[in-house]
C-alpha cells in the first residue's frame, strides 16, 4: 500500500510504494497537500502495479505520469474498464443506430477481435497494444478474406477505440498504427503489403 510522508525542511510530500522490481521506492510527489499526495502516490503505485503485471504500455506509462498532478488537483480516479466490457458496449450502441445488417458485420468484427484477445479480453483497455490489432489482423487474413474486408474489419476495431480515446479510457489508438492492405492490388496472405 502506498503512503506518504513530508522530510524535514521539505514543502513536498513523498510516496513510499513497491516498484516493479518489488522494491519499496521514495519519490517526491511535489504536492504540498497531503490529500493530493495520496492521490500521486496511489497512482505511481497504480502504475507500478500494472508494469508488474506486464499490463503497462509506453504510451500508457506516459499519459499516466503526465496525469498525475491534474488528478492530485482533482481528486479523480482513472476508469478501469475491461476491453471486452467496452467493445461489448460499443457495439450495442451501434446496433440500435445502424441497420440491422451493419449491426450484424460489425458485431462479427469485434467477437473475432475478441476472440484473438484469449483470457486477455477481461483485462483493462489500456493494456491493448498494436501487436493486438496485428494479432487480429492476421488471423483474418489467415482466412484468405479480401483486402476491403480486412481493412473494413480492423477499421470497425479501430472506430471502437477511437470512441474509447475519445471518452478519456485509453491515451491513444492502438490501431492507428497498423498498416493496411492495399484495397485495389493483390495481396497475398501472411504477406505484409509493401510501404508506399
């Protein structure tokens, strides 16, 4: 458990927290307000926490450090919300705007992604990286599926999470940096197509 103590002749307040390594770790939260200090060091050893568990991306690392003093201020915690929660959740919002058949391609899309996500689809959103939209992408072109399909496909996956950055779930889009198909050439499966 993460607490906080003030050194002598310091203004700052410093978390005490176990490190990645499951070593204790002192470091200045520099908040002079104890209340704020907690919440810093809550979350350093939140993120901690997360880097144990492998469950820590770089981008996610970062957003959460660039964070911690505006939520010290605020008093908030970050939503934890498991990926399966929030695609399931996206989807039905989908469903009751779009047509029946739309509903149905889009829900196809995400059981697949979920699918290649295993065990890994009740843990946070935030632990989702590109490797596992490639992951996704590959086991559909392992399917020998067209290229719009497959570019339709992890534009649905993409479009999901784009609503969760949108809704201050995750710091980026995993997705963005996956490279398509070309929609027009031959593609052959397994193969990545050549950069432009």
């Amino acid at each position: 458990m993460a607490s906080v103590n003030q050194r002598p002749k310091s203004p700052h307040w410093h978390a005490s927290y176990l490190g990645p390594d499951g070593r204790r770790i002192l470091r200045s939260t520099k908040q002079e307000r104890r209340q704020a200090a907690v919440t810093v060091a809550m979350e350093f050893e939140r993120a901690s926490k997360l880097a144990r568990r492998g469950d820590l991306t770089e981008a996610q690392a970062r957003e959460v450090l660039r964070d911690i003093v505006k939520r010290a201020d605020m008093g908030e915690t970050l939503p934890r919300v498991a990926s399966k929660s929030h695609f399931d959740n996206w989807l039905e919002s989908k469903q009751t705007r779009k047509s029946k058949s739309t509903g149905e391609r889009y829900g196809m899309a995400v059981g697949e992604f979920l699918k290649t996500l295993g065990n890994r689809a009740s843990k946070p959103l935030t632990s989702l990286t590109a490797a596992d939209v490639e992951r996704f992408l590959n086991h559909r072109t392992a399917k020998q599926l067209s290229p719009a399909t497959l570019i339709l496909d992890v534009k649905i996956i993409g479009g999901a999470l784009n609503a969760a950055r949108r809704q201050g779930l995750i710091p980026t889009n995993p997705a963005e940096t996956v490279e398509l198909p070309e929609a027009g050439g031959a593609w052959n499966a397994g193969r990545s197509p050549q950069p432009n």
